[in-house]
C-alpha cells in the first residue's frame, strides 16, 4: 500500500486552515484574529503568522525569532 495517494495538497491544508481559523473567531466574538496576531506580536517582539495546521479550541500562530521558532 501507497500512503502517499492518501496524501492532501497544499490547497487543501490551506483551505482547511482558513475555514478552521474563521470559525474559530466567529464562535468568539468580539475577539478578533488582529485582536490575537497583536498580542502574540507583543509578547514575542516580532510579526506572527498562523501555522498550517489549526486546532479545534485554540489559535495557533509562529514567530521567528533570530532564527529560534517560537510558537505562541
């Protein structure tokens, strides 16, 4: 058996993570996604992004930090 042909593509995971994070701030109102990528920039002194991949009840963002991942 072929794992790979199980395999999503990029699209796929960016589509999902898009929808994942729109319904994460819609269920929390009236926190914002800038609400968060602003304080996860604070703490970490940097910009943040999302990460690919999303939980169910969190929101996941990553900062590079002199070269060092930090995940908030």
């Amino acid at each position: 058996m072929e794992i790979y042909q199980y395999a999503v593509d990029a699209e796929s995971i960016d589509a999902l993570s898009k929808y994942q994070i729109t319904s994460f701030f819609s269920q929390r109102k009236p926190i914002t996604k800038d609400d968060c990528d602003k304080i996860a920039t604070k703490i970490t002194g940097t910009p943040v992004s999302p990460t690919l991949v999303q939980g169910v009840a969190s929101y996941t963002v990553a900062a590079d930090t002199l070269q060092h991942p930090k995940v908030v």
